[in-house]
C-alpha cells in the first residue's frame, strides 16, 4: 500500500490472525510511537475480531493534530472500518465419537438433543456409533455427559 499510496503521509495498519489470536502486529509507520497501530489495535481488540488487517492511510490536512489527535483519528478510522466491513463470524470446531450399546440409545439422544452437536454420521447396530461436532469450548461438557452415560465410549480423533 506504500506504492499505491505514494503521496500519503502516513499507512499504518494492525492486523490480528488466528483462532487463539496470538498472531498480532501494529505498526506505525513513521507516526509516534503508539499513536497509530495501538489504536488500530485497541479496535480490533475491542470487538473481538481475529483473521482481520485493517490499513489507515493518513494524507496530511494542513493541521498538525498532536499526540492524542493523532491517537483519536486512527481509533475512529478504524473503527468507522470496522462499522463498515461485514463481519463473517466462524466457529472452531471439534468432533468426537462415541460408541455405545443400543440399549442406551435414548440416554445418548437426550444428550444430544440438549447439547446441540451436529451428527455427522451414526449407526445402529448392537453396538451402536455417533460422529458429533460441537463449538471447541462446548466439548468438554458434551465428552462429559457422554462419558457418564453406561456402556459409552469415547473415541479420540486423532
């Protein structure tokens, strides 16, 4: 954006990458120091977003705005960005089979019902066998309740 901007003051930008998000960097570029990334930064923090670069592309308006000016004017663009964007929630997932007896089908069933997982396949024999997935932070309840459940067994996809 340096080329394509040639004529800018300024282009500082702050990304954030990853489910877990410690993938981050802010820059800048040439500002004060924290005056322009942190305050990108601070936006993309605030609303919890991740897999996101946001660019502030600053052109000099014939007054000079200080330290605290500088750091207003780069949290409101970026924030006006991110009021803008369309924001593509994703989840990380996790799946776990189960097998268990046929006789214990209704007590698995519940748990499902309630726990909400997607059933990615299942089979119904004497020995029976659930694929589920379920939000990463939901599986530890939901391997949980299985796990109480007589004759079931957890299966470890790995």
């Amino acid at each position: 954006y340096q080329k394509k901007y040639y004529d800018a003051r300024h282009v500082c930008y702050a990304y954030m990458l990853g489910a877990a998000r410690k993938d981050f960097r802010a820059n800048d570029n040439g500002e004060p120091s924290g005056t322009a990334g942190k305050p990108i930064l601070g936006q993309i923090n605030s609303n919890e977003l991740t897999d996101i670069l946001i660019i502030v592309v600053r052109y000099f308006g014939g007054i000079k705005l200080g330290t605290s000016g500088l750091i207003v004017a780069y949290k409101a663009a970026a924030a006006e960005a991110i009021s803008a964007a369309t924001i593509i929630e994703k989840t990380v997932d996790e799946e776990v089979t189960v097998m268990f007896e046929y006789p214990f089908m209704n007590d698995i069933m519940r748990i499902v019902k309630e726990e909400e997982p997607e059933i990615l396949s299942q089979s119904y024999d004497m020995d029976c066998s659930m694929t589920l997935r379920i939000r990463r932070s939901m599986m530890p309840k939901l391997r949980a309740r299985l796990e109480k459940v007589e004759t079931a067994r957890i299966l470890d996809e790995e």
